[in-house]
C-alpha cells in the first residue's frame, strides 16, 4: 500500500513545558481534510517529530495522512 501525507503545518517543542508541542495549522492548506461527524466538523492530524530542527527552529511536522490515496482508492 502507498501513502500520501498531505503537509498542513508545523510544531515547536515547548520550551517552558517539554511534554508539550506547540502546533501551527494552515487551514487554507487543511480545509480540504475536512470531515463531518453528528454535525460537527473535524480534523485528524498526525504530528511527528523531526530527526533535527529546519532553520526556523521548528521540531516537529504536522501532516494529514490518507491510506492509498496515492493508490486512488478512497479515503479511509
């Protein structure tokens, strides 16, 4: 099986609180992953830690994965 992750952010450790990450989400970019449930709208990321910070000092990444989209088989 082949898989897409769909790039929608970015996240930095928490430098005051080490178990915490904080996380920007570009909703423009997100918007699409979208889904309905009992009328409310929601979001499933997945944020992964990076093996060494990119330039702007972020951590970690923030990405929304869909199982063989890749593939053209349908979201799950």
């Amino acid at each position: 099986m082949t898989k897409q992750v769909d790039y929608i952010g970015h996240g930095t450790q928490n430098k005051k609180f080490k178990g915490l990450t904080d996380v920007v989400i570009c909703v423009d970019d997100a918007e699409q992953f979208f889904y309905e449930y009992q009328g409310k709208r929601y979001l499933k990321v997945q944020v992964s830690k990076r093996k060494k910070s990119d330039r702007f000092g972020h951590t970690h990444s923030v990405s929304h994965f869909t199982p063989g989209k890749a593939d053209g088989q349908a979201e799950g």
